[in-house]
C-alpha cells in the first residue's frame, strides 16, 4: 500500500505558463521525492504598461511517501 501526500505551490515565468509548470516541478524535484503528477488550479499573470509581466501558475503536486 502507497500513501500519497499533496503539497500546494506557486510558479511563475516570464515566458509562458508551460514553462511556470515546468519549472515549479522541476523545483518540486529538488524537496520532494517521488513526486507523480500536479494539478494546475489556477493561472494568471501580472501586467505591467498593458503588456505581459509575468505568467503564474498555482499547483497541487502529488507525491508517494516511503517507509
């Protein structure tokens, strides 16, 4: 049997929100071990003169704990 834990965090690129999941998970990797999957729940951006500042991503992250 398998215990799964969930963590919230937040994201953010200046490049596109594909690239705010990518490098939330990848800092995830860095903390959590066996992490197997994450919800986006929300995206948004922060502008600045009328022009995308900033893309954000707020993530549920799944991860397996071991013994």
């Amino acid at each position: 049997m398998s215990v799964a834990r969930v963590t919230e965090i937040t994201a953010s690129s200046t490049t596109s929100f594909e690239d705010a999941i990518a490098q939330g998970i990848a800092r995830a990797n860095q903390t959590l071990t066996n992490v197997e999957g994450a919800w986006v729940q929300q995206q948004t951006v922060a502008c600045e003169a009328g022009k995308i500042k900033e893309y954000r991503v707020n993530m549920k992250v799944t991860f397996i704990l071991t013994d």
